[in-house]
C-alpha cells in the first residue's frame, strides 16, 4: 500500500487495535493499477492505448480507481467470518473510434483475469463521447491550434494585451462546453501571462468548437473583443485594422495577484508539538486515535473519504466521503456567463496535491502520499496530499467553575484529531477536514480559498460583481459542495427523526387564571425518500437524525443529529435544462434508503453533458421508497455565495467562507462520553497544584523540546 508506516502511540486504556480488514477499503496500489492497465491494453478485441499524448480518435484508458464493493458484502466481511470481497477495479476508456465512453470492471486483483462492461447498469443509458473531460491529448492539440488560429491577428494580440501569439497564450476555459447535448464548443477567456492569470482577463474571448476527434476539423466559431461579437478571427482582423472598433490600449501594471509577501517574514507563529509523542496510530490504510478508529482513501475524482468510523469499538459511520463541489457564475462576458463548474469532472482528488509543511497543517502533522491513475498513462504520487493531525482548537470542549456552595473547577481541553487534504482545481484551493471529537461527534467541512474567476470590466458588470482591479470585474457566484454521510446507528435498520420546537400557551398550575407561552419539544418521524427530500428554500426541522430502534438508560431512540452549516446563494431553477447535472443541489439533505448503484451523486460525464446527466441525484428519490427501518443514506449540501470584493485580491481567505456538517450524538449515549478522557482537569480548593486530576500542574516538569522534521517540498516536480 502506498503508506505503511506506524507511528508510535502511547499505551492508553481505550485504545483500540488497527483492524487488518480495512484494506477492502484501501486505494489500489502502484502495483495494481498497473496490473490492470497492462490487462487493459491486452485485451483482444480492443485496441487500446494508455499514453495521455494521443488523439481524440483513439481508444483511450483515461482512468482506473478502486471498484468499491457491495455494502453487504463488505459488512459480512468485517462483522464475521464471511469471506473477503473480490478486489476490483474500475477502467474509464474513452472509445474515440466508436464516439462513446465505456466503464469496465477488472478483476479479481491481483492478477486480473476477466472484465466486464458495466456503464449501462451504472447509468442505465450510453455515455456519448462528448460528455468526456478533455485529456491531456487534446489539451496539447487545443494549444497548437489556437497558436495557429491567433497567428493572423498577432499585432493586435500584442498591441492590446502584450499577449506574443507565437508563445502559449494563457487562457482558462468555460464549463460546460455548449448550451445543448451533444456540443462540444468551449469559450477560452485570455489572461495576462503572469501569477494568479485568474485576475488577469484581457477582454478578449473565443468559442472554439472541438466535437469532431479529428482536430484538422476544429474551428473558431465566435470571438469578442472589448465587448463586440465577431463570427471569426478574420472578420476581427479586418474591423480592427480598419479602426472600425474600440480598441483596448496595452499597458504594463504591477502584479496585484502576486502572492509573494509585501513585507519579508520576521518571525514564526506559534506552533503545536507533541508533549509525551504522538496519540494517534496510522497502519496502512487505517487510523487510529485514543476511542476512534477509520478507514480511509482518496478517490482520484471525488476525493477524501473514511469508512467504518467506530467509537468505542462500535461502527458509527460506514461511509463518509466528499462527493462534488459545483459553482454557477453570472457575467456579461460569455466565457464566465455559461460557467457552471462540476469539479469532479476534473478530479477532486487528482488535484489534491502536496501539502506545505507549517502552512496547510501543523508542521508537526503527520503526512501521507496518494496515488492515482487519471490521464496519466502511469500511477501518479501525489507526495503528502494527506495530512493527520490532533489539534487543540484553543476552546474548552465543556468546562464549569463553581463557588456557590461547593467550590471546583473542571474542564476539558478540546483536542481532536484532524484528517485533512487540499485541492487545489483550477483557481479554486478547498480545504476539506474531517473531524473527530472526543464527544463522540465528528464533523465534515470545507474551507475555499485560491483565486476568483473574473471577467474583463464592459458595461453593466457591476450588475454582477464589483470592481475588483483595473478593468477587472470580481464574479458573483454560488458554491455549493455534497458530502455522503452513510450513518449506521447500532445497525443497519434506521429512521429519520425531526425535532423542533413551538410556543404552547399554557395555564400556570397554582395560578389558573394567568397563561404562560412557553416552547414544547415536536417530533416527527418521516416515512418516504420524497418526505425527506428537505429543499433549501423550505422551513427545514433544526433537528435531523439518523435513529435505531435502540433505547438508551432514560427510554430515548439513540440517535446521531445532522446539523448542516451553510449560507449559501440560490440553487440554479429547476426549469432550466442544466439544473438535472447538479439536482443534489436542491436539498439542504436529502434520505435515501442504500442501494449500491447509488454511489455518488453526480459522475465524471456531468459536467460536459448536463442536458441528459449520466447521474440525476433526484431520480434517487423519485422512486420515492420507504426509509423506515432501513439502511439510509444522507446527502448533505452546503454551501455560500460569494460576492466577490476588493479584499478577494490577491486572493480569497478562508475566513467565513465555507460549510459542513456535524454529526452529533443525541441520546446515543447516557452521557457524555469525554467524561472518561484521558485529558480531563479537575481540581477543588487546596488541590490546585496536584497532578491526580490536573496533569497541566506538572505539565513543565513533564514537556520536553521537540524534534522537528527537516522542512521539503517536492510538489514541483510533477509526480
């Protein structure tokens, strides 16, 4: 496996031992992914090649990941002495010949022996070859086009924008690509070729149509400069030299996007270390920490994901994992106009690349390689794209000072261990944290920061976004991410609770003739998938659970609350054609009851063909099934508008900009749990200086100087 290393871990009570059958669970190792790319391109009757620099037109192995297994299958496994489920793989081939895509799984690993074309019973419906991500292959064509196509007007590129058309001109492209199903036509916006390029839009933009896999066949469709339509690069050249345009007048500017410090760094902020070593243990692909134990892996398009989270050696979680981050942009410009970005599309976890020491986790944090196949042609090491570290988040998890009647102290420091990577997709950096409490609760969050998309200022831009530079219009735009959580309450037969409250006027019991309005608990427990199907802009219960028929001491269903954290803008109409690609979107959560085919939310084809999605996240619940009593799921949106400001350059914080989920215990226990943490302080008069209770009483004579790692970085040399 790609991380086999265990750390050291100090002997504590209730600490629970790795579990060896979380490997169902890991990442396909360097080994098996070349296993099943040599099978891949041996087959017979295909004819198939693994090298990224190829044409469109060829039978191209763009992706392989890990073929999760059935979920009983794996329960079986974990939960008795039934056998191991066979290791598979999934293999992405685009089939240029044919102009379709086709999904394959290969096994058993090692060793594969056989596969079998599953894309219909994923997606019930053929995947066209237009709903592909453009490969490095027709990445590299598309530059040596446009070198060609912008050749004629080289004196206007450089007089209006400094641009040289015979050196790689920089631009970021528009998603999706085209307005209906079947289009492959994208608009290229071009930047000044300088740090956070992002920031820098020039006012000059092309539609490029790219449908036919014979590159020769590709042509400019439209271009827009300051603000004019022209049907063609040469239509431009002659309106241009004949001063028949407004022109846009090239001059040099500072570099605001540039995120090198304005003034030289001085010191060092303060730093966590390990007073007595580390607490927490990672064995392969599996983690554990003082009560809690997971597995983990990184899918190359969805990211992040833990499986078999257990507390106190009981399964809480079985799945929980990031499934898409979508934006929608508005703009007068058409590249930003039709913006809707699906990201993984592009790959959440392709993009999850090394992690700065210091900087994007503790320095002291523990950091773990990734590797993937996604148009590589070769397993790609993504060096220390994960990050493992507890954390002391400078608040009391709960803490009480009495000097009525009886004087004490106590309290607990809220140490929790954090599993984080970063993914940096285009102008775009998300901070994803998973987080585990000693309380028993664990929390999904993301975090964006990076750069804005922008556009070049023209009339009516401010209609939206605001200025944010010279001739640079910040974007108005949602973001909006799903995480699945797969919840097991004690099992795998669960409800979905709701809780609120409301006002009751009440007669008061000594005095009948006065009334009181005071809050009383409601409950509800809701019976159907479409009941369950909570929208964001509906009155949403502010109690949601996942419940077992389970009573704990006092009589209560044991349960686990979602509590959803969000700000987010308006969910695309549901009228418009492209809403179906991003359906997930429309609920702040959503129950469903567990079926395997209902992997994710959204899949690698949406983004390019949302007008006939692969995956319609509202077709799982359109069937509408009984959710008492089952194995539910829960879809979770969060999300925020961003209304871009002068304060986003040079680029975004990630201050207040973000969303999650907690998932908390609720009655699951008959108390709570961190009252038998190790790290508990209490303390009465005259025992202030005893270490019985209070460890921080001899916490100097106990801490020792640290031993820190060499600083590196290695994120440079591409893998």
């Amino acid at each position: 496996r790609p991380f086999t290393r265990t750390l050291l871990l100090r002997s504590l009570s209730n600490f629970w031992t790795h579990n060896e059958k979380s490997d169902v669970f890991a990442d396909l190792s360097v080994e098996e992914l070349l296993q099943v790319r040599d099978y891949m391109v041996k087959i017979p009757e295909m004819n198939i090649t693994f090298q990224p620099l190829t044409p469109p037109s060829v039978d191209y192995l763009y992706l392989i990941e890990l073929s999760l297994p059935k979920k009983g299958d794996v329960m079986h496994y974990l939960d008795s002495r039934k056998s191991k489920p066979a290791r598979e793989a999934t293999a992405v081939v685009f089939h240029g010949s044919k102009n379709i895509v086709k999904e394959y799984v290969v096994g058993p690993l090692p060793n594969p022996t056989y596969h079998r074309d599953v894309t219909f019973e994923r997606y019930k419906m053929e995947i066209p070859l237009t709903a592909r991500p453009p490969h490095y292959g027709e990445h590299v064509l598309r530059a040596i086009f446009i070198q060609h196509a912008l050749k004629p007007i080289s004196a206007l590129l450089n007089e209006s924008f400094g641009i040289d058309a015979a050196a790689d001109p920089v631009f970021h492209d528009a998603s999706p690509r085209g307005v209906k199903s079947g289009d492959r036509q994208t608009w290229l916006s071009f930047c000044r070729n300088v740090e956070g390029f992002f920031i820098h839009p020039v006012g000059f933009e092309i539609l490029l149509n790219h449908k036919s896999t014979n590159f020769l066949s590709w042509r400019v469709v439209k271009v827009l400069y300051n603000g004019q339509y022209f049907d063609s690069i040469s239509e431009l050249k002659q309106q241009y030299e004949a001063s028949a345009v407004k022109k846009i007048v090239y001059k040099p500017i500072p570099n605001y996007a540039s995120l090198r410090p304005k003034q030289k760094p001085t010191g060092i902020a303060p730093q966590q270390f390990h007073v007595q070593g580390k607490r927490f243990s990672i064995q392969n692909n599996h983690i554990v920490y003082l009560d809690w134990s997971f597995a983990f892996g990184m899918s190359p398009l969805r990211g992040m994901r833990v499986f078999d989270v257990r507390f106190k050696g009981e399964r809480i979680i079985y799945e929980l994992s990031v499934q898409e981050a979508m934006s929608v942009y508005g703009s007068v410009t058409p590249h930003t106009m039709i913006t809707k970005f699906l990201d993984g599309s592009f790959g959440i976890g392709k993009c999850a690349y090394e992690l700065v020491r210091g900087v994007d986790c503790p320095y002291s944090a523990t950091y773990i390689d990734t590797y993937h196949f996604l148009d590589t042609g070769v397993p790609r090491q993504l060096k220390n794209s994960i990050c493992v570290f507890e954390h002391d988040v400078a608040l009391p998890l709960r803490r009480h000072f009495s000097e009525i009647i009886y004087n004490s102290y106590g309290g607990l420091a809220n140490s929790v261990l954090v599993f984080r990577t970063i993914t940096a997709i285009g102008n775009y950096d998300y901070v994803w944290d998973f987080i585990f409490y000693q309380s028993g609760s664990v929390e999904a969050k993301v975090r964006a920061t990076g750069y804005i998309a922008s556009s070049f200022t023209l009339n009516n831009s401010y209609t939206y976004g605001h200025q944010v530079a010279e001739n640079v219009t910040g974007n108005i735009h949602t973001h909006f991410v799903n995480f699945k959580v797969d919840l097991d309450v004690l099992g795998v037969k669960n409800v979905f609770q709701v809780k609120d409250m409301e006002f009751v006027n009440v007669s008061l019991p000594w005095n009948p003739e006065h009334y009181t309005m005071i809050p009383r608990l409601v409950e509800s427990e809701f019976q159907t998938e479409q009941e369950a199907a909570l929208h964001h802009d509906s009155k949403t219960p502010r109690y949601l659970h996942i419940a077992s028929n389970q009573k704990n001491h006092w009589g209560h269903q044991r349960s686990y609350r979602l509590q959803v954290f969000s700000f987010p803008g308006d969910h695309l109409p549901e009228n418009q054609a492209e809403e179906r690609a991003m359906s997930w979107a429309r609920y702040k959560l959503a129950i469903t009851k567990h079926k395997d085919l209902e992997q994710s939310c959204g899949s690698l084809y949406n983004q390019n063909e949302m007008w006939a999605p692969a995956v319609d996240f509202s077709k799982f619940i359109a069937d509408n099934e009984r959710i008492v009593n089952e194995d539910l799921v829960a879809w979770v949106t969060a999300g925020f508008l961003h209304i871009p400001h002068a304060e986003d350059i040079p680029n975004t914080v990630t201050v207040g900009n973000g969303g999650g989920v907690l998932l908390r215990p609720h009655n699951y226990f008959d108390e709570d749990p961190s009252i038998h943490s190790v790290d508990g302080v209490y303390f009465a008069p005259g025992s202030e200086d005893s270490c019985e209770y209070n460890k921080m009483a001899c916490l100097v004579k106990e801490t020792c100087s640290p031993v820190l790692e060499p600083f590196s970085y290695n994120g440079f040399l591409g893998g």
